[in-house]
C-alpha cells in the first residue's frame, strides 16, 4: 500500500476526505517524531511501542515492539 494509498483509505473509513486523512497521518508522524525527540515512549493501542534506548556507551537505538495481535498477524513471536 503506497501512502496515497493510505490516504484513501482512512479517507474511507474516516468518512472524510483524503487531504484531512492526509493531515492526520502527518499530525502522528509528528506526534512519533515528537515522542521520540523527548525521548518518551508512545504506546499505540493494538499496533505498538515506539521507544529510543541508550546504550551503556552511550548510543541511542530507536526501536518498535508490535502489539500481540499484531506479531500474531505475522507470525512474529
């Protein structure tokens, strides 16, 4: 699915146009920007953790754990 894509589709389900689909999509790409550039963590319920991690040497590692349903869509475990 291509970000336009994407769009459409929240567009859809939103009951809204694409360009407000689009506007929100870029409100929580800056939202996990954000989240990250304070160094907290930002849960999304049913999709993930987005969190930064300092290592003993002192470099920083983003990393992403998905939810449960997700890593069983995928047959992450």
């Amino acid at each position: 699915m291509t970000e336009k894509e994407l769009h459409i589709f929240m567009a859809k389900k939103m009951n809204s146009t694409e360009e407000e689909a689009k506007k929100w999509m870029e409100a929580l790409n800056e939202g996990v920007y954000k989240s990250i550039t304070d160094r907290e963590s930002l849960t999304i319920k049913n999709f993930g953790k987005f969190y930064i991690r300092e290592t003993s040497s002192g470099s920083i590692i983003f990393k992403f754990t998905p939810a449960k349903n997700m890593r069983n869509l995928v047959g992450y475990s």
